[in-house]
C-alpha cells in the first residue's frame, strides 16, 4: 500500500518512522501520563511509541520519558519504578486492545 498522505511519526524508543496509526501516543497532560487512542484530538506534548516493548524499556531506561517538539521547550517526565510499571502495564493493555501489531 502506498500513500503519500498516511501521517509519519517516530517511536522515541527506535527511532523509527511508522504510520501514526500503528503507534502508541503518550500524551502529557497535567504532569501525568496519558495514552491516547488514535483520533483523540488533545492538545499537548505528545510522543510516540511503536508497539515493541524493547522500546518501552529503552524509552523509559533512565526512569524519564523527554518530550520535544518544534513548538515547546523540552521537558523531561521522571518516574518513579511504580509509575513506570504502571505505565508498562497501560501499554500492554492499550496494544491489545487497539493495535492489530503482534509484539516482537
Ligand atoms: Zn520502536
């Protein structure tokens, strides 16, 4: 399948460019972490992550996420080992329920 209009973004664990839809976004919203189902329309810093777990844990290997973007400063989300296994746990749920994407 080509198309020149399927929205690109990089998973922030490998670097890699996918189509958006196969991606998990990460939202931040009020200090906190969100996963966002395609098309929920929030505002915000948002990064993205494909669905291998390797790159959760590469994101996530400092025990802090960093969000950039052209349009805001970058910043830098810490978690605590409880947050990020509660994090981990929003992520395998969120890919079995919206990603076809079998986990590598
Ligand atoms: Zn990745």
């Amino acid at each position: 399948m080509k198309s020149a209009h399927v929205p690109v973004r990089t998973c922030i664990g490998c670097g890699e460019g996918f189509p958006q839809a196969d991606l998990i976004r990460i939202k931040l919203s009020g200090g906190k972490l969100t996963i966002c189902p395609e098309g929920s329309g929030l505002a915000g810093r948002s990064v993205y992550l494909c669905a291998k777990e390797s790159c959760w844990n590469k994101a996530l290997r400092k025990g802090s996420i960093v969000f950039k973007s052209a349009k805001h400063r970058r910043l830098v989300l810490s978690l605590d080992a409880k947050e990020k296994d509660h994090f981990i746990f929003q992520l395998k749920k969120f890919v079995n329920r919206y990603l076809k994407t079998s986990n590598a």
